[in-house]
C-alpha cells in the first residue's frame, strides 16, 4: 500500500505538538524552594497569637508544608511577584480564591485586617 504525504497534515501535526510543549512547559513550577525554606515554612508562626490561631487553623496546611502549588511562607521568590500586584489585589484573590485556594482561604470569617496580617506575614522572606 503506498502512503500520499501530505505537507499540509505534517504542518499542523508539528504546529500542535510544539502548541502542547509550550503550554506544558508554561504550566510547570520548575523553580523548587530550598530545603531551608521548607524547614521555615513548616515551623513559622506569627508573633500575633490571634493571627497565629487564624494562620495555623486556615493557611498553614497548604503554606506550610510545600504539598501544593501555595507559596511557602517565608518564599521570597514566591511571594515577590505577587506582592507586587499590591494588597488589594492579593485580598481580592483570597476572597474569591485563586487557582487550588479555596475561597476566604478556608477562613469565613476573617476581616480585610486579618488577611492583611497573614498575607504580611507570609510574604516576609524566612529568617534562616
């Protein structure tokens, strides 16, 4: 049986896998905190005892142990983008919630102050 190329087919064929290597390339985290920073991150916990409460009841099981796509409290690399977007922004993202944070980030019932300090908090570049 003979096989008819058609230029045209082999185009898009090559067209869609560098489409797909792109969007895979764009979707992974290639950049990994450092050991020290997981140790900070799992161990850190406010000054504030309320916002310590809050922090360790709503935002440390993801920001604190480095099992999912949060960024580590204490990960300046992290954080440095996304703090630049600005508080308002950053608050407007945990009310809503944003890629796997849910909601008020599983805390209902904190107010703009709250998430201000616990976003401050876990901004602030780990003390190692």
């Amino acid at each position: 049986m003979m096989r008819i190329h058609h230029p045209r087919l082999s185009f898009s064929g090559t067209i869609l896998a560098a489409l797909a290597l792109t969007l895979l390339t764009a979707c992974s985290n290639t950049s990994r905190p450092s050991k020290e920073i997981i140790e900070y991150a799992r161990s850190a916990t406010p000054d504030n005892p309320e916002t310590a409460e809050i922090y360790q009841r709503s935002c440390m099981a993801c920001h604190g142990n480095g099992t999912s796509d949060a960024p580590l409290t204490g990960d300046q690399t992290a954080w440095q983008p996304r703090m630049e977007k600005g508080m308002d922004t950053l608050q407007n993202n945990v009310i809503s919630g944003i890629g796997g944070m849910p909601p008020y980030g599983l805390c209902m019932d904190c107010n703009a102050a709250e998430f201000q300090a616990l976003i401050t908090f876990m901004a602030k570049p780990a003390q190692i």
